[in-house]
C-alpha cells in the first residue's frame, strides 16, 4: 500500500503540509545525482537546501563544464561536477545517445560511488542507474526523483533510432529499480497515480513545483522592456520556447486578439524553436502583437511575470502522456506573482485552477477559441482582479515552498524510520 505525502486535494491540511514532520535528520548523509548543471537547477537545489536546513550533509554529483573547478560549495551544498567539453550542453543526447549515455554512466557511476553517504538520492530517470548501482553495492537506501512522468516526455515517433534504443533499455532497467527505491517523489498527482499503478511503490511523496513565498508587487517590466504603453494589456508565456507547449497556436491567435492585448513570450528556445517562432510571426503579420524575449535570471523572474495580465499554459494534453500530467512551475510562478492563468485541459493544472478560481479553461486547442478566451477574460476586469486576489491568497495560505517542503521532509523520516 502506498503512503502518499501529500494529499491531491489543495485545501486539504495534511501532517506534512502543517510543518509537523517528526523530528529532524542530523547527520544523515545524502548524496544527489544529476545529470545536468544543479546550482542552475531549481528543484534540485529548493531540494537539497530543505534537507540540508533539516540537519542533513548534502551533496550533488552533477554535469558541469570543464572550465568551472570539480567542487563548489554553494548554500552549504557540496557540489561535485562531472566536467564534460562545453559543447555537450547544446547537444546532450541528440547526437550519439548510446555512446554519450554509456560515458556518462561511467563517469557519474564512479562519482556517485565515491561518495559515501546514507541515502543515493537520483533526480530523473537518467541519474537512477549510478544510484541504484551505489545504493546496491553500499547497501543504502535509494529515493527515485521524478521530475516529469518517467520516459513519457515525448512520443517515440519524434526520436531518433539511438534514442528509441536507448528509450527501450531505460523502460527495462526502471522495471527495476523504480519498484527498489525506498522512496518515491515526484511533481503532480496523476503521475503519483501512475507511478503506483506501474511499479507499486511503498513510499511516495508528492512534492510540487511551487516556489519559496514572497510578496510580489505588480510592474511594468515587460512594458518598459518591449516599449509598450502603459494601456497594453499583456498575456505572457513563460519558460522554455519547445514544440510541445502550442506556442505556435499562440502566434496564430494574435490576429484574432482585441485592440491593445500583446502576447509575449519569455524564455530561452530549445533548439531552433525561437528561430521558427520569429518566422511564424513574420508569416503571420503579428509582429506588432507578438513579442519575444530572452530568459531571464530566475531570481528575478517574479519581477518580470507580475508585469503580465494573464498568464498562459495551452499545452495539448494530446503531445505525451506525460504533458498530459504535468503540473509545471510556471503555473505556480503565476500563482506567486498573482497572475490569472488561462489553461488548456490538462488535468491536474485545471483542477488547482478551479479549486482556488485562478483562471479560465479554453474549450478547445485552436487559435480563434484561445483568442475568444483571451478576449473575454479581459472584457471582465472585475473577475480578473478577483482571480488575481485567489491567486495572492493561495500562495500565501497554501502553495508555497516552506509548505511544500515538509512533504520531501516527512519521506525521509520514514525512510530512516524504516
């Protein structure tokens, strides 16, 4: 039977969620594995920052490049980089996966191996072999991290026959070493359903995206920084420009928009996708209603989001099962930041949309129903000021990380105390 965290109803008071998580950690060693740069890695360091508050000796076998030293200490993290060329992080596993995925198993496996510790702690499914194998030869308790729902990102048709092979290897091995995990955790709760109808899992915590709170007072950030009169209402995009977010019904529903409303999106692209959004904008004609913008630190990212209006999520549930589940950051950076949010029918986003009245529903994936959504939202600016004070108060009350934080917290406990 599984022991959930955390409960899928947002109103609902939990042990974890009320702070009372039994008794502290001392002492107790962690070792994290990622592969991937962890001080830029949000979840990874909110992660390991909480246990290392709780008394815990924390550190993280990550990627970094050669030019940086092979350890840092950060926040009182201890950071072991596996130094890789520089031109790997543009292309990570897109070009030669088998061999790319071999070397860095290797080369992560012997890292995490020298490093002694109490708990191997794998953030995703490409850092759980080198913990498994750790946790096995030292006989010490392993907790499996899944960011997103395990190898579902994106359909097999769009992979190349490397990564299609190296796909089919992973589903194997996690048949394994999911099940073996003395703990479970992972981002939204229909990927906690899953996770237990697969691999029925003993200890599983839900632990969301959701940012330290702070107060964030509305700005005129993306106003000044596109030249934008103070009138102009502005629906916003935030993170990563990729194929699977809509973007491009997003530019296509810029014609149909009302006098004065601009879309903006701000993020790094992945790929050519910035790129293919410029073109489209061109070929569209909406350059005037259509604004990109580069990423921006994240620290400072608040700042820029309580600039915005509305706050748009119009994945297509239809892309992978796991954009079908997932509940991203930039939901409750919106929710941080008391935007409105405007959301396409993933499931476990909407159902926080409507617990806490955060936003609208669009009835359908296309570029006209997204600007009639658009449109109407902010003909009501009545109801608009009503879901930003929601938005204000949930995050507050509810949807914070100092809360959410109990969740990672009350796993270890039973872990130990198992």
């Amino acid at each position: 039977m599984t022991e959930l965290l955390a409960s899928q109803r947002p109103n609902k008071a939990t042990k974890a969620s009320n702070g009372e998580h039994s008794g502290g950690l001392p002492s107790l060693r962690v070792c994290m594995h990622v592969l991937g740069q962890g001080k830029s890695d949000v979840r990874v360091m909110r992660a390991a920052t909480a246990l290392s508050a709780a008394g815990c000796h924390v550190s993280v076998v990550d990627l970094d490049s050669q030019e940086q030293p092979a350890r840092e200490q950060i926040q009182g993290i201890a950071l072991q980089h596996v130094r890789l060329a520089p031109e790997f992080f543009s292309s990570r596993f897109k070009r030669r996966a088998l061999l790319r995925a071999a070397s860095l198993l290797v080369r992560g496996t012997w890292q995490v191996l020298s490093t002694d510790a109490d708990v191997y702690h794998a953030h995703d499914v490409a850092a759980l072999p080198a913990c498994y194998l750790a946790s096995r030869l030292r006989r010490k308790r392993l907790v499996f991290e899944a960011h997103e729902m395990p190898l579902e990102e994106h359909p097999l048709s769009s992979m190349s026959w490397g990564r299609r092979l190296l796909h089919h290897l992973l589903t194997l091995l996690m048949q394994g070493m999911i099940p073996a995990s003395d703990g479970v955790i992972t981002v939204s709760p229909p990927i906690v359903e899953e996770l237990q109808r697969r691999y029925r899992i003993k200890h599983l915590a839900l632990v969301r995206n959701i940012p330290p709170y702070q107060q964030v007072t509305r700005t005129r950030r993306l106003h000044e920084a596109l030249g934008l009169a103070p009138q102009i209402r502005l629906a916003l995009y935030q993170g990563r420009l990729q194929a699977n977010r809509s973007l491009d019904l997003l530019v296509k529903a810029a014609r149909y928009l009302d006098p004065e409303i601009v879309i903006v999106l701000l993020g790094k692209g992945l790929g050519n996708a910035a790129e293919e959004l410029e073109q489209l904008i061109a070929a569209e004609q909406v350059s005037d209603r259509v604004k990109l913008l580069p990423a921006v630190p994240y620290a400072e990212l608040l700042s820029w989001t309580a600039s915005a209006d509305l706050g748009l999520l119009v994945a297509s549930p239809d892309y992978s099962l796991n954009v079908r589940m997932f509940l991203p950051n930039k939901l409750f950076e919106y929710i941080m930041a008391g935007v409105p949010v405007l959301t396409s029918a993933l499931p476990a986003v909407v159902e926080l949309v409507q617990a806490y009245g955060l936003g609208e529903v669009v009835s359908e994936l296309t570029p006209q129903a997204i600007a009639r959504t658009i449109n109407g939202m902010f003909a009501r600016p009545e109801t608009l000021a009503t879901m930003r004070q929601n938005a204000l108060q949930a995050a507050s009350s509810d949807l914070h990380w100092e809360k959410e934080q109990e969740n990672l917290l009350q796993l270890y406990q039973q872990i130990v105390n198992s």
